[in-house]
C-alpha cells in the first residue's frame, strides 16, 4: 500500500486529482469573479463570499489580485458548487442566444440593403412584417450609405428589424 489507505476502504485521491479539483474550482472562481453583478446576487452566495468577489473585482492586477482570486476559491471550496455552475453556464447561454440574435438582425439588415426590393419581399413574406415601414427604412439606409452619411437610418432599419425579429421568435 503506497498511498493511506484502510484495508478494505476507498483509496483517498491522488495529489494530481486534488490538483485537478483545486484548479477546477479556481477557474470557477475566476469566472464568478469575470462575471456581470446581477449573475452573482442570483445565485445566493454567502455574504462573506461576495464581499470577496466584489473585492476582487475592485483590485487593478498584480500581487493582490492573485491572492483575492486564491482566497475566493478557498471560500468556494465549502461550497455546493453546482448551482453555481449551473448559474453561470445559464448567464452564457444567455449571452451567446444574445449574440446570436443580433448577429441574426445586423444579416438582415445587410441583405436587405444591398438586396433590394427581393430581400424586402422575403422578409416580409418570412416574418410578415408591415411592407411599407420596411420599405421606407430600407430606402433611407441605402441612400445615407451611397451619400456616405453617418448610419443613423441604417441604425433605425436595424432597430425595426430586431423588433419584428424578436416578435416573430
């Protein structure tokens, strides 16, 4: 027996699965601590904890920074640590449907300034959107980007086309 263990009992963990725990819960500290305010007051952290995340977020760099990170992670370790992975695996998923949604919208606005009357047609076949707003915007768009203005229609054509977007799911 190389390693503590009672015959007949579980064998305790390697230092290289401690490790693997340890490092584990840093990086789940550092994504707490990365993470926007409103994420961290949902998940119910003890108060002592979020004095120390909010610390952190406080700190420049260097040294203590390092040391506010380990110590975050010392305070997770008591911790039931799935509700809170579960938490910020939710605000990411959030983030990057987010993302994809206005990903979604700036294509459309683009095909439907460079498209013409087609993509107008299409989008407001697909998504049963009123034709004439649409239109009236689309042509806006168009004629600030050939007079080389700033996009303040192309920003309005992208705002009405996140609307009807987000309306039709």
């Amino acid at each position: 027996m190389r390693r503590r263990e009672l015959p007949g009992g579980i064998a305790p963990p390697t230092k290289t699965e401690l490790k693997r725990q340890a490092h584990a819960v840093q990086e789940l500290a550092d994504r707490l601590i990365n993470s926007p305010d409103d994420v961290v007051s949902g998940i119910g952290l003890p108060d002592k904890l979020s004095d120390a995340i909010a610390l952190a977020r406080r700190i420049p760099g260097g040294g203590a920074l390092v040391r506010q990170r380990q110590f975050v992670a010392k305070l997770m370790r008591g911790l039931d640590l799935d509700p809170v992975r579960a938490a910020l695996d939710a605000a990411a998923d959030a983030a990057r449907l987010d993302a994809a949604r206005f990903r979604r919208a700036e294509r459309w606005r683009d095909r439907l300034v460079e498209g013409g009357d087609a993509a107008t047609a299409e989008f407001v076949a697909e998504f049963s959107a009123e034709r004439s707003a649409l239109a009236r915007l689309v042509a806006a768009a168009v004629a600030e980007q050939r007079s080389g203005k700033p996009a303040g229609a192309g920003r309005k054509l992208f705002r009405h086309v996140q609307l009807v977007l987000d309306a039709a799911g």
